[in-house]
C-alpha cells in the first residue's frame, strides 16, 4: 500500500485532532529533519519505525529506447 502525504496529512488530521494546516506543518517538518540528515550522510533511527539511509548505488547505463 502507498501512502501519499496527502493521504498521511488526512491521517494525522483525523487521528490528532490538529487543523489541515497544522497537520501538513508537521509532516513537512519530519520529512525536512529526515531530508537534512540524509544530506549530511547521517544513518537516521527512529525507534520502533525504522532506519533511514543513504545507498550509494553504481551508475547505470541508460536506454532511450531509440
């Protein structure tokens, strides 16, 4: 199942009882301190959800199909 961060905002929005706005604030926040320490190479642990980490990953060779 996908969730989109819409989907995630009406979640927290139902279950929290916060305004839309506030609600996207949150979840806007999380995910920039999730971004920023990703940026900056750090593994990031969020006990009882998961890890988060950056894979370096070889290049790939591209097919424009032409």
């Amino acid at each position: 199942m996908a969730l989109t961060k819409e989907k995630i905002i009406d979640a927290i929005y139902n279950q929290v009882g916060l305004s839309k706005n506030q609600s996207r604030r949150v979840l806007e926040s999380l995910l920039e301190i999730i971004k920023q320490n990703l940026e900056k190479g750090q593994n990031l642990l969020i006990s009882g959800f998961g890890k988060f980490l950056v894979k370096d990953k070889a290049a790939r060779r591209a097919n424009s199909g032409l």
